[in-house]
C-alpha cells in the first residue's frame, strides 16, 4: 500500500480534501465519499478510487479492508487533530475517498425497465435529496430522475446523508426542463404523479394509483412546490392524508410515504 504521512497541508494532491467548492470538485470529475460503509458501497457499485484520507488508527482498524482493496493508490495519513485543520471539521468516522465520476445515462436508459420512479423538479437542498434516495433505495423505487436544476447528488453532504444509496440507485438528470420533461415520461410510458396540493388531488392510497404499471411520483422543492405548468401536465395530483390540521410533510418525509404506499415491491 502506497501510504503517505501528509507533512505539508498545502500539497496540490490533497486539495481535493481541501476543497470547500461541490462545483469545482464536480468541474474536476471528483466527488468525496465520506465512511467506511459509504467507501464500501461505492467501491461495490464499481466507482475508482483517486486516492483516500484516514486517520492512521483506521489503517489496522475498520478501514483496513478499504486500505487493502484500493491497492496502489495514495493512502494519505495523519493524526485526527491535523486531518481537521485540512479539511475544516472533525472527520466522525476517520475516512474520505476522493472517487472518480462515471458518465451519466440517458434516461431512457434507466427508464427503460423500471415500473416505479422518483423525479425531482428543482429539488437545492441537499439533505432533502439525500433522504429521498434512502427512501427510494429501501422502498423499491427502481430509480431517481432530476431536472437539471436540482442540486448534485453526488455532493458531499447527500452521499453522507444517502448512506451510499446515490452509488446503487440508477439515477441521472432529465434532458428536458419543467414542464417540457411530463412529455418525455409519458412517451416512456410514465404516468404522472404531482405530489401537491389543489382541489382535485387523489389520495396515495386510491387504486387507480396503485393499478398504473408504470408510475413516475414527481416531488417538488421546499417551499415553493412544484410548478403550476408541471401540475396541469400530470395525471394525477396526488396528497397524504393529514391529521390535526397539518398541511403538509417536508418533501423528504413525503416522499419515504409515497414511496412505501406505491411501490410494488414492497406493497405488495
């Protein structure tokens, strides 16, 4: 193993540890995976390691395994007071990966067999988009579909939050914008799910929901919703039924309910 004590802070190879711009790492076909299980999740959905960063503990502790699996590349070494200074904040589980991209698919390469997907329209915040492919992941939604407005999936803090999920559900932006993209899933066959509030939305447990063979449950960022044009352009306007007077659940919380009431896999 090629391990390196890191003595200089400032070493052009660790600037992507360093790096406090998500733009100028995703710019650079970089992305950082954040623990031990999410290295390991990565590593089996088949993404190269550049290089990695610990603390010199986990080099024979529970990220030995990792060490050993990344053969020849640079394993970047320090004490976890130093490793802190480097990156800004204190390393909870002692391990980064700098990771290389893949090309991302076509949609109609990942939608071409799925039955149930998510979209988001314009979804920024990345905690939220973290949660919804937990969600989707655990709950068998076959995969996720973004507008190009979305925040990147692969960011820092919605790998950290996904659990490694972003690494094993197929995923990719969609090539139209809102709400020129409902075409292009109803070409596929998709029909279409605005989670939103009007009059005349349907409940997620209605049996024409659960009777479509291929659905596409569209979620829309925090505050603002989704638009209008992309509501008008669904099948359906879908809601969860409330109690006690609350209008609404936040997106991620909505979502892991709408996952769960229409997946297949696990409702039925």
């Amino acid at each position: 193993m090629a391990i390196i004590e890191i003595t200089d802070l400032s070493a052009e190879e660790l600037r992507p540890y360093a790096c406090t711009s998500e733009l100028e790492l995703l710019r650079s076909g970089i992305f950082i995976a954040e623990s031990p299980k999410v290295i390991r999740t990565a590593l089996d959905s088949g993404y190269e390691p550049v290089s990695l960063l610990m603390e010199k503990k986990y080099l024979s502790g529970q990220a030995a395994d990792i060490a050993e699996r990344c053969g020849g590349i640079p394993i970047y070494t320090a004490s976890s007071q130093l490793l802190t200074e480097l990156t800004g904040y204190k390393l909870t589980q002692g391990v980064l990966c700098a990771m290389g991209r893949k090309k991302l698919p076509a949609p109609a390469d990942i939608l071409a067999g799925a039955d149930r997907i998510a979209v988001l329209e314009d979804v920024m915040n990345q905690t939220n988009i973290g949660a919804i492919f937990r969600s989707a992941a655990a709950l068998g939604f076959d995969a996720i579909v973004l507008t190009s407005a979305c925040s990147d999936p692969f960011f820092r803090r919605t790998v950290r939050v996904s659990m490694g999920t972003v690494f094993q559900l197929p995923w990719t932006y969609l090539s139209r914008g809102a709400p020129d993209y409902i075409g292009e899933l109803k070409a596929m066959g998709f029909a279409c799910a605005a989670m939103a509030l009007r009059k005349d939305t349907v409940r997620i447990d209605d049996v024409k929901l659960r009777s479509e063979e291929k659905l596409a449950v569209i979620l829309g960022t925090e505050g603002t919703g989704l638009k209008e044009a992309t509501i008008d352009r669904c099948d359906y306007t879908i809601k969860i039924p409330m109690a006690h007077g609350v209008d609404s659940l936040n997106v991620a919380a909505a979502s892991a309910v709408a996952f769960w009431q229409l997946s297949k896999n696990i409702s039925e």
